[in-house]
C-alpha cells in the first residue's frame, strides 16, 4: 500500500495521464496538509473539462427558509443564534408516537427483528387510517375519501403539481397560489417546470392580510386558466385564518371555473380566534354543488404532531381516479418511510377526546407565545405592523415604516446571520428569521411587498421565544445604523 503525502513534491509536475495509474482505489491517500491537496486541485482542475450543470441547477439557490440557517453555519465566533427561519418544532411528539418510537424492538413491533421492508406505495393501511381518524376528530365527515402516504407534506405537493398542472414547459394550466404562499409550492413548480401565478394578499396597517375582492380573484382565473388553486386555511407563513365562509366562496368559485381546490392543512386546529376549525372537508354539496370530486388536501405530521423529521405526509382526495393515478406515479419511489408510518400510525387508535384534548393544548400554548411575543416586539419598535395571531406558528413583521427606504430583508437576515450580534444577559446572540420576499411571485415591474417583511416560527421553547423581541429590536436598530 502506497502513500502520498505532501513531501513527494514531484507530484505537481506530473500529468493526469501519468498519475492516474498510480492511484487504484486499494490504494491510501493522506491528505494531511490542506496546501498540497489545493496545489494539487489546481493542477488537475485545469486540465479536466467538468461536465456542466444542468440551468436547473444552476439557478437554484437555498430557499428562503433554510438561507440564514446556511449562511450563520459559517461563523466561528461562537455567537448563539435563537433560529425561528424555519418551522422546526422542538415540542414532543404524542404520547402514542413517542411509545412506538421508544419500542421498535418490542414483541409487537414489526421491526423486532430488525427487519425493514418496502411497505406498499400506497402506505400502510394504519397510517392511512391514522390521517382519517385525526380529520374525524376534527368533526369532519371522512366517507368517500382516499388516503396516500408520502415522504412528508412535501411530497404531496409534489405529486398534487403533477396531477393538477399543465405539461411541463409550458404555461398551460398553471398552479394558482395566493400570495405570501409557502415558498415550497414555488419550488415544488419549478423543480417540475410547471409555471405559477399569484393573487396577492395585502398587510395592513392592522395587522391583517386581506384577500382581493372575489371578482379579482375570478378574473386571473379567466385571464390565465389554473389547473388547480391552493389554499392554506391555517396560513403559513402569515397566520392568516381562512374561516368557513372564506373557504366555501373560494370552492364556488373552484367548481364553477373547473379547477382543483387544493387545501393544506399542516396546520389544521392551530387557530385562535374562537371560531370553529376550518377545512375543506367541511365544505358540504348542499353548500357547494359539483365540490365532490374536485377536492384535495396535503396533510403532515409535522407540525400538528410535532414529527417534522419523521417526514410523514398524506395526499387525501375525494377523487378515486386522482388518488389511482398518483399512487401510480409514485411507485417509482417505491414507498414512504416504513418506520415513520408505523410511529405516526398510533394515532389510528387514539380517542377522539384525547385527540381533541391535545388540540386544544396546543391552540393554548402557541396562542400565548403569539400574543405575548407580538405585543413586546411592537412596544419595542413603535411603527412595526406584525401580522394578526389568529392562525398557525408564524408571524409576519413588516418594517415598511420604520426602515430605510431602501431596506431589504434578504440583506438584514444575511447581516443577523453572518455578523450581527447582542449582548442578552451577558451572552452574544443573534437572531435568525426568514426573508418574505420568496414567499411572493410578483409579475416582472410590480413591487414585492416581501422586501420589508420577515418571517418568524413560533418553534423554540417559550423562554428561548421570549427572547426573540429584545434580539429583533436591538438587530435591526444595529444595522439601520450602519
């Protein structure tokens, strides 16, 4: 065995021909000092021509999510960053979940003796019925619905764009989204070459996101012909509410321009403004003629049941041919996450009042942070306007009248990220928060209202979150001065 090391120094005159036989993979290669392996890239580096990226790849950039997360990884000064840019919910999973992730290898386990394998593309009827059994907890009829288990809720909206929009390339049939929208369903659209258009939702100065008039509404849909609209009763990211008499106008308008109503409800039951749950399993044909059919929602365990990285979803359909073709579609990915199923599917055999308990814990818990971390942020800076408590685990902070004018989130969360910093009881922290303006898709020449907005998860423990006002305030009065 063979090693080269820093010392043989006639290795940089050598040529690639020449070199590549010497090292077979049996071969050990100690890189133990870094200017000799850059010497050496270099060498080699201009005398290979590299296969290109696709143009794809080459315009992919982190998501807006995930960009402060990145860039504070980066550091070496040992700040700590309190990071609410991401949905990661640090809260524990269900009781019955936490048994079975405990005990895969009891007596009752399918995996006791350490056996994992493919379950069918569909998912494991448990699983399945797991996801009904929580909708009827919510009180809502699940006769006639089909259930399809996915690597996450992102996965589902994967397969809804394909089973929805228009062929790939082309601007036929587009996914309607309605604006501040899920930055995934953007990326899920480009990822599979189908185009998007938006309606824009606008913040007011009250903190609430208002829709267009339903005529607006109406006339991107005659203007541009969606295949489907998404609709996010529980919005992420704005903690917009989108109540039953919202929803019920938007699936008229679905069936009478013949277009799929797609509803995620990741966060369904997260809502505090004491009106009844919202869903589009609520929507009845008494209330809507012709809806039967021409509904679809993207379900998660991830926020609800605090399982983010068990990467369960469910695409649910009252559609049996829709349901037939995306199971199809899916058997290249041959099936979702065999032990993930098994621990998400304890829910199947939980209590509607234990299920509606740990709803209601919930709706407590972030209903308190909210309001709490809302009203200190806007005592701290006067003139902010964050967005209405009413739903889900963000807020969005807007800054349009206390910035610069020519203020830019993106450069404010790269700053918290890369160098901003504040003494907080005599500890250096920073803050991490997401960027607004990929939450929008703005025509070319119209303002992104996303330029002074962030995005803020409720996922750290309380006495974490309540530190997110004092950090926020004293961050951005940092770097207006600059």
């Amino acid at each position: 065995m063979r090693v080269y090391s820093q010392e043989y120094r006639g290795f940089e005159s050598l040529t690639l021909r020449q070199t590549t036989p010497r090292l077979r993979l049996t071969d050990q290669i100690e890189w133990n000092h870094e200017p000799f392996f850059s010497r050496m890239y270099s060498q080699f580096n201009h005398r290979i021509t590299l296969a290109k990226l696709s143009q794809h790849f080459k315009t992919r950039a982190p998501s807006a999510i995930r960009l402060a997360q990145i860039e504070f990884s980066k550091r070496t000064d040992k700040v700590y960053a309190v990071n609410t840019a991401i949905g990661n919910v640090s809260l524990p999973m269900y009781p019955a979940m936490q048994k079975r992730m405990f005990s895969l290898d009891a007596k009752n386990s399918p995996f006791k003796d350490g056996v994992v394998k493919y379950t069918g593309t569909v998912g494991t009827e448990e699983a399945r019925e797991a996801f009904l059994s929580i909708i009827r907890a919510s009180g809502f009829n699940t006769e006639g619905l089909h259930v399809q288990i996915t690597d996450g809720g992102s996965q589902a909206m994967e397969l809804m764009v394909i089973g929805c929009c228009g062929p790939a390339g082309t601007k036929e049939e587009p996914l309607l989204l309605i604006d501040a929208a899920y930055t995934n369903y953007i990326s899920m659209a480009e990822r599979l070459g189908r185009s998007i258009i938006s309606i824009t939702r606008s913040l007011e100065e009250n903190g609430k996101f208002a829709l267009p008039d339903i005529k607006e509404i109406e006339k991107v849909i005659d203007e541009n012909k969606p295949g489907a609209m998404v609709v996010i009763p529980y919005d992420n990211p704005t903690g917009h509410f989108y109540d039953h008499e919202t929803m019920v106008k938007l699936a008229k308008l679905c069936v009478e321009k013949k277009i799929w109503m797609i509803s995620d409800e990741a966060y369904r039951e997260l809502h505090y403004t004491g009106q009844p749950a919202s869903s589009i399993w609520a929507i009845t044909e008494e209330e809507v003629p012709g809806i039967t059919g021409c509904r679809i929602s993207i379900e998660s365990a991830s926020k609800v049941w605090n399982a983010c990285g068990l990467r369960i979803g469910a695409l649910v359909t009252d559609n049996f041919e829709f349901h037939e073709k995306a199971v199809a579609e899916n058997t290249a990915n041959l099936c979702p996450n065999a032990i993930g199923q098994y621990i998400f599917g304890a829910l199947a055999h939980e209590s509607v009042d234990n299920l509606q308990t740990w709803f209601s814990d919930h709706r407590k818990y972030y209903k308190k942070l909210m309001e709490q971390m809302t009203a200190d942020l806007k005592n701290r800076l006067p003139g902010i306007i964050i967005s209405s408590p009413d739903a889900s685990i963000y807020s969005v902070v807007d800054v349009r009248n206390i910035a610069k004018p020519d203020f830019d989130a993106k450069d404010f969360v790269l700053y918290c990220a890369q160098k901003g910093k504040a003494d907080i009881n005599g500890k250096q922290m920073t803050l991490l928060v997401a960027p607004m303006a990929g939450f929008y898709n703005p025509k070319p020449g119209e303002p992104n209202p996303g330029l002074t907005q962030m995005r803020i998860a409720y996922v750290l423990p309380p006495e974490e979150m309540k530190l997110v006002p004092e950090l926020f305030a004293t961050l951005f009065k940092e770097y207006d001065s600059i």
